[in-house]
C-alpha cells in the first residue's frame, strides 16, 4: 500500500452502456479501497464520450447501484459528454506538432490489406485521401518504447509503432478517442493514481505518450486481474453479465472482497453496507494483489453467504 498521504485521488470511471456487473463492481470496490486506504478521495467519472451507445437510462442505474453497496464518491459526478472543448482545443496543440493525418481505411480495407493483429500499416500516411469523403484522424508514432512500473503487474513496456501501430485520435463520427479523453480527464481530476483492470494496461502505453506529447503528468497505474466467468471470457456487458444490483447487497459485497484477496469472517454478514467496507478499507493492501491477467469468478459464493447468513 502507498503511503499515507491525503493528496492521494483515485478514480472509478464506467461507461453508461448497460448496468454494472460483478466485474466492473469489483473494479470500482477496488479503486475505493485504495483511495481510502490511503486517506485521499475517490472520484467518479461517467465515461459517456460514446452518444452512440450512452444511455441516460445507464448512468442513472449505474449511480443508483453504487449507492446500494454504500460506494460513495466525494465530489460531484465528472461527465465526458461535457468536455468536447477541451479534447478538441488538445488535438489543436497535436496537430500543431505535425503528428496528426487523415485515414479513410474501413475494417474493409484493412481486411484486404491483410493488417496483421490490428496494427495500422500506415496507408494513409503515404496515400491521398478522396474528397468529401469522411476520415479519422490518426496519430504519427516515432520508433519509441514506451515503459512504465506498474503497482500490480510490475515493469513493462510496448514499443507503440510496432506493437500498435499509428492509432485514432479522432473518429469518422465525429467523436474524439477515448485515449486522448482518458488523458485529458485524468489531469483535469488530478488523479494521481489508476486503478483498473489488467484489460486496460495495453491502452496504458498510448496514454503516457499522449502526457509527454501533451505535456502532462503522468499518474502511477495499478493494473488488477479481470474476472473471468465460466467460459474463460472477461465478464463484461458483451458476455451478457448479470446486472450487480438485483444481486444481494451484503452478501456480494463479501464476495467482491474475497475475489479482492481479502477474508472477510462470517460475522461481516451482519453487517451494514458501509460497516462491510470500513473493515475492508482496514485490511486493504494492494500488495495482497498477485500480478495475474485474471482471476475465476466464484459465482458459488455469493450463495454460500446467502446460506450462511440464514443458518
């Protein structure tokens, strides 16, 4: 566990395309341990830069789910879809440097090209484009590594040109990419510490570039296993994951807990709520965290508890 320090800000950040799932709660259980482990403040960031698969619905459900587990956030609820101005105002200062190009490719076209693993082969950067005809903006990446300690997973590093490839900054509808938003965001939260899934280290490279690029600190990262279900598959909205907020409330908390190397005791299932996680926060350390990809989730927990607390 990081030191004491009250200037420490962690972050929860979903994004409003279904209800939170055993997953995503997991994640945000996490996240707010470690900010209250070390006397700093949580934060919650409504990820909604997608109008396209956003729904208000979402965002009210998912705000009204992490109250019932007594996750409370303490300042007022960041929204993406407010902040247009200032991704654009930040791919002005890119594309200033010259490092911006247009692209047209479809998955098509790429397709037929034969990209390998997704890694854009620059194209567009040696090809006209066709007028009126819509493009993203892709970013121009040096041969350089890019490497980072991570509190979980330890040191690691990607060499972006080779590994990625020139990514999108800005979509062909119109909206601005998730890694520059992300960044963005961060620094304007002063976050000082993400705590997210292993899912997202890979994106983690691309954001420290775009904070040298764009001259902002770069925060420490903690990267901790996803959750799999029984398939092997990250449980996610796309593997149709039940929603966490028909689920009991004490009793899948304790579960979070114990896929979060935590042991709680029985007696925790008398418990309120905020009780569960005060003696969480008592007994947190990110250092009980193996570096793993993922972990299985034990949905039979969840009913051993149900058991246990009727018994």
């Amino acid at each position: 566990m990081l030191s004491k320090d009250s200037t420490y800000r962690g972050r929860f950040a979903p994004s409003p395309t279904g209800p939170l799932h055993f997953g995503s709660l997991y994640t945000a259980v996490a996240s707010y341990l470690q900010a209250k482990a070390n006397d700093g403040k949580w934060l919650l960031r409504i990820d909604d830069l997608d109008s396209f698969r956003c729904k208000a619905e979402y965002t009210n459900k998912i705000l009204h789910t992490l109250e019932q587990y007594q996750l409370e956030w303490d300042e007022s609820v960041f929204y993406q879809r407010s902040r247009y101005d200032a991704y654009q105002q930040a791919l002005n200062t890119l594309e200033q440097q010259n490092i911006l190009y247009p692209c047209q490719c479809s998955r098509k076209d790429l397709s037929e090209r034969h990209v390998r693993n997704g890694i854009y082969d620059g194209y567009c950067l040696n090809h006209p484009i066709i007028p009126n005809k819509a493009y993203s903006v892709r970013l121009k990446l040096p041969q350089t590594n890019i490497s980072f300690t991570d509190a979980v997973q330890g040191t690691t590093q990607q060499r972006l040109q080779a590994q990625v490839g020139d990514f999108i900054m800005f979509r062909k509808d119109e909206i601005h990419a998730y890694h520059l938003a992300v960044v963005l965001d961060d620094h304007e939260q002063n976050i000082t510490q993400v705590l997210r899934g292993y899912d997202l280290l890979h994106s983690t490279y691309r954001q420290i570039f775009l904070q040298q690029l764009l001259n902002i600190p770069t925060p420490d990262y903690a990267h901790i296993p996803v959750v799999n279900g029984p398939g092997g598959a990250k449980l996610s909205k796309q593997t149709f994951a039940e929603d966490v907020s028909l689920s009991p409330v004490r009793q899948t908390l304790i579960s979070v807990l114990t896929h979060l190397s935590l042991k709680p005791p029985k007696e925790l299932l008398t418990y309120r709520p905020h009780e569960i996680l005060k003696w969480a926060v008592r007994h947190w350390s990110l250092k009980n965290i193996s570096p793993e990809t993922a972990i299985p989730f034990n949905h039979s927990l969840i009913g051993l508890y149900v058991i246990t607390l009727f018994q």
